[in-house]
C-alpha cells in the first residue's frame, strides 16, 4: 500500500510540474487526462493555500462557521439522543444509501463516472465537473483524516458523552468523530455536481440527497451534530476554493455569475 502511495505522489508530481496550456478539443485523451490530472492536484494544494490569502470577509465568514459548529456542540446530546432514538423508523434502503452508497466508496465511483464520461465523450463541461469532483473530495477527505487523528473526539456511540477527547489519536475508533468522513465526501460530491445545473430545484435535490449521509452518521451513532455542521462547511469552501482555481485552468466555464459565495452573517437577539 505504502509503494501505491508513492508511486502515486510521484505520478501527481510529474503531471503538476508539466506547465503545458489547456489541451485542445481534438487532442488526444491521454493529452487531456494527464492535464486534467495535474488540475486535480493542483486544486488540492490550491484549497490548502487559500487560508494564508484569506482578507477580512473570509475570517469573517471562517468565524460564523466556528460560531454554528459552537451553537451545534450545545446540542449535540439531545440531537444524537433524537437520531439514534428514531433509527428504526428511516426506511432501509435510505439508512443502506447513507452508509453504503453515500459513503466513501460510493462517491470515489459516482466522481469517476462523471470524469470518465466527460473524458470519452470529449464534453469538456462534463470532464472540468469531474475534476472539480475528485479535487474537493480528495482535498476534503485529507483534511478531514489529518483533523481527526489531532483532535481525537469520542463518537456517539463510545458513550463518554461530547466533550471526551483524545488529541493525537492512537488508533482507537472511538476517538474518531470529527469531523464526518461521509458527511465531507458526500456534500463535496453534491455541491461539485450542482454546478452543472441553474435550476435551483435541481439543485435542491442534489442537495438533498448528499446530506442524506451526514444525517445517517447522526442516527447510526458515528458522529454529534457539530462534526457534521463543520464537515458541511469544509465542504463548501472546499468546492468554491478549487472551482475558482479551476477556472484559470480550462476556457469551459459554467454558470457564470454563481461563483460568488456569500454569506451574509448577521448576530442579535433570537437571530443568527
């Protein structure tokens, strides 16, 4: 497994150090597979950089997400008590989607289909959202893996209540829930693949169906609300960071105007 690893950095490295421009149509698939797969990598290390150019509105904005993760963490009890008490009444295909399908695996073939459509079919709209795919969910899940082992939280189901913590994890999965492995490929996978679309009711389901994993780490006793809340947020910024650097990478360029996200925070009585 370790030699696969390094085989694969060592691939990753060859492709990012290739400074070529944009394929054209007509070239060869393996000309436009080698590029698109020095943009995955590269939109990786880009979403890792964007904190060290982040202004006034993103520190802004970074800390309404820490503020909602807090506001989630005073009811994480009572919320996990709720899912995991009504687990019986989710019909099973929907709990097997959230912890089967939607899961890692699940995603990992969803993003590939999408890229290698887009790849055969020379639709190069198709080919850049799966690339923006396998980017964030790639960069999402390697952050997410890193934040766990450092943070060491108890899950749900280990029965020490919330606020248990081993930091620097030692292998125990217990101490594995923040954040929510599921939880960010899922919504990374749902939030990259809307952007093919302008209807806002199309993007609704996809919303829809890509937090339906999150959820089901609530009900299966796998994570706390908070985990769940912040993993939706890395994934969001995730997504928009890559897409972003994406568009300096490939002339195709969707949904124009529907790259700004914003969101506006507002604090006051009975109001957030």
């Amino acid at each position: 497994m370790k030699k696969l690893l390094l085989l694969w950095i060592l691939i990753s490295g060859s492709l990012c150090a290739q400074q070529r421009p944009e394929p054209s149509q007509d070239a060869t698939l393996w000309r436009h597979f080698t590029y698109d797969m020095g943009s995955v990598f590269k939109g990786i290390g880009y979403s890792y950089s964007r904190p060290l150019h982040w202004g006034g509105s993103q520190w802004a904005t970074f800390g309404g997400v820490v503020a909602a993760t807090g506001t989630a963490y005073l009811f994480d009890t009572q919320v996990s008590d709720y899912f995991i008490g009504i687990k019986d009444d989710i019909p099973p295909f929907i709990q097997e989607y959230g912890r089967v399908y939607g899961g890692p695996v699940g995603n990992a073939i969803l993003s590939g289909a999408v890229y290698s459509t887009g790849l055969f079919t020379k639709n190069p709209k198709l080919r850049r959202t799966g690339v923006l795919m396998l980017s964030s969910a790639s960069s999402a899940a390697l952050l997410q893996t890193f934040l766990k082992g450092l943070i060491g939280r108890a899950r749900p189901l280990a029965e020490r209540g919330k606020d248990t913590f081993k930091p620097l994890w030692q292998g125990d999965g217990q101490f594995h829930s923040f954040p929510s492995g599921h939880t960010v490929m899922a919504a990374t996978t749902a939030y990259a693949l809307s952007k093919q679309f302008r209807s806002p009711w199309i993007k609704a389901g996809i919303y829809a169906v890509g937090m339906v994993p999150g959820v089901s780490r609530l009900w299966d006793g796998k994570h706390w609300l908070s985990d769940v809340v912040f993993s939706w947020a890395l994934s969001i910024f995730t997504v928009e960071a890559i897409d972003r650097y994406l568009d300096s990478r490939y002339s195709e360029k969707y949904n124009q105007g529907e790259k700004s996200l914003s969101w506006n925070l507002q604090f006051g009585p009975g109001t957030v």
